[in-house]
C-alpha cells in the first residue's frame, strides 16, 4: 500500500474519533454521532494532508511503520477532524437562529 494512502487513512479514522470527541465535549456543535463520524473523518483527511504537505518532516510517513510518523498522522488528523466538526457546527448554528 503507498505511503499516502496508508497516512489519509491513519488521518481519516483519526478525524472521526477527533470529531465525534469534540461533539462529545461541546454540545452546541453537535451534529449528531454519525454526521461527526462522517465530518470528522473528511477533516481528519483533507486537513491531515494540508498539515502534512505544510510540515512534511514533523508528520514523516507512517508507511514505514516508524511509530513516531503514524502518532504525528493521528493527532494530526484527530485535531483536523475536530477543527472541521466546530466550523461546520458553528456554521449551523449561526444558520439556525
């Protein structure tokens, strides 16, 4: 499996754990367990690789199974996914009212 593939991986399951987190801890943003899942998962990718192609040597490839790369691909996508849970539940809220 290519090394990016295995890293937007690593980064979309991180992202979905990230967002359902962020919905656990802030109720206002909540959008409910599977719309976190599926936000968080989509941030954790996309904002995993745009941090990845900003700090190529700080996230490194987690294809090589270097422990240090795939810790760095998870939080990397874990914060990602709930950056992007926040902005879309805020966008929701503010639509709302």
């Amino acid at each position: 499996m290519s090394g990016m593939l295995v890293n937007l991986i690593i980064q979309a399951i991180a992202g979905a754990i990230g967002g359902n987190a962020a919905g656990a801890a802030v109720k206002s943003i909540t959008l409910g367990a599977l719309a976190n899942t599926i936000i968080g998962a989509i941030g954790g990718g996309v904002g995993g690789q745009i941090l990845a192609a900003l700090v190529p040597t700080l996230l490194g490839n987690a294809a090589n199974f270097d422990i240090g790369a795939i810790v760095s691909q998870a939080v990397g996508g874990g914060a990602a996914g709930a950056i992007a849970l926040a902005v879309i539940g805020a966008i929701k809220n503010a639509m709302a009212k």
